[in-house]
C-alpha cells in the first residue's frame, strides 16, 4: 500500500497518549495515528449509497406501483440512514436530473455520466474519489428491504473488502446462483439447468463496499471482479428473508 506524508497538528495531551499508547504496542506515533483513524472510519455507520441506474435498455422513472422506479430505491436508502446517494447514471443522468435535481426530501444527489453505460464496474470506478469509506450501492432495477444496519454488522465481523446481499428465489436457473462456505461466497455457477441448481440462492443486487474495492475492479461489469473476489476468499454473502423484487 503505497504512503503519503502529511503533516497534523495535535493538542500536547492528546499527543503524550498517543505516544505513550504506542509505545506499549511496539509502535511508531504514526503507525498509532494511523491505526486510531482507520478504526474510526471502520466503525461509522454508512451515510453513502451508490445505485447503478446507466443504460438505454434501462428506465429508472418507469411507473412502479404508482410512483417511478427510482422513488422505490430513494426510499429504501432514506429509511436506513442513507443522506448521499451517487447516481452512476450514465445516458439517464440528464433525464433523472431534471426529474429529482441536486437534492430530494433530504437525500443529497450526485450525478455521474461518465462510463456509466460501459458496465457496472467501469462505472464504479468513477466514484473513487468521492468515496473515502465503507459504503453501501445497489442494483437501480431492484427493490429490495435490506436491514442495512445488520448486514454492517456481518460485514464488519468478516471483515473482508465486499459484502453480497443474497436472496432465494423458486426458480434459479435464469441467475447465476451463489455458492458458499459458511458466510464467505466461493463462487458462482451461471444459469444452472433445472434440477441441477446446487443452491436457490442468488445475487440480491445489493452490497457493501470498503474503498478497497476501487483498486480490484475490472473492466466491464461487476461480475469479473466479484469472480476474482470469490477466488481470494474475499466476498462475503449476506442472506436476507426481506422483500425483493427485480423490475424487468
């Protein structure tokens, strides 16, 4: 991980417990600085939501149960303690801009057009430096009722860079269904044959990022780096018995 020297002014107080803190576990004032701000940002609740919502075959205002599509997804993020949501909307940017503009019932909204429509992973990356920590995207086409807060707590337990939200469904073999070893994903098996479904679980379209993330995604869509997560032992699955729905 490459270092960049900065330079903090401290109070006096605060320094001799930091150093005297460090001294105890065998480190330098900056490792314990370091250490000391890397667990406060782990330990904040998520304020910070990403939804892919890019692409002309894509309709994020089509009327769902009364409202537009994106209405749903905006009042699940508002009920979980989401204040910022980055739309990585591509094509849509203009039109959702103009329905919803910079902020909506409290929600602060950011637009991002760029490489959106290139796939989700491509999209995402453009995000990096305006996301600094832990942060929750989901799917524009899915609603879904997520307990956001406690599937923080089983990210943070595992402690590894991704976190997927899973659901079950009847019938999986029009989805990539999800394997897994205790809480930790070990692949995925595409649109397995009926009858041939190891599991019924699939992808929710939901999930918790570290800013980890932004150094392992591939080009294209999500599911190359999602591939090569699961590889490295890196992806946790989180399963839900909540509300979902995708929005053909």
């Amino acid at each position: 991980m490459s270092k960049k020297r900065v330079s903090l002014t401290l109070d006096n107080v605060l320094v001799d417990r930091i150093d005297s803190e460090a001294e105890y576990r065998s480190m330098n004032r900056s490792q314990m600085v370091e250490e000391i701000i890397q667990n406060y940002v782990r330990e904040q609740e998520i304020d910070t939501a990403a939804v892919f919502c890019g692409g002309e075959a894509y309709n994020p205002l089509k009327n769902v149960d009364g409202k537009p599509l994106m209405c749903h997804v905006f009042d699940m993020l508002a009920s979980k303690g989401i204040q910022r949501i980055i739309l990585l909307a591509g094509s849509n940017s203009e039109n959702l801009e103009n329905h919803f503009g910079k902020e909506w019932r409290g929600l602060r909204l950011k637009y991002v057009s760029d490489s959106a429509d290139k796939g989700t992973a491509t999209a995402l990356k453009e995000i990096k430096d305006s996301v600094g920590k832990t942060f929750f995207a989901i799917n524009g086409d899915v609603i879904a009722d997520i307990d956001l807060r406690d599937m923080l707590q089983v990210h943070r337990d595992e402690n590894k860079t991704a976190s997927m939200a899973l659901t079950t469904v009847q019938d999986p073999t029009n989805y990539g269904v999800v394997n897994m070893k205790g809480r930790t994903i070990q692949g995925f098996d595409e649109k397995p044959d009926p009858g041939e479904e190891p599991t019924r679980l699939i992808n929710a379209g939901a999930y918790i990022f570290e800013p980890e993330i932004f150094s392992q995604l591939q080009e294209g869509g999500l599911h190359k780096t999602f591939e090569e997560l699961s590889r490295k032992k890196d992806l946790t699955g989180y399963i839900y018995g909540g509300d979902w729905r995708k929005v053909e």
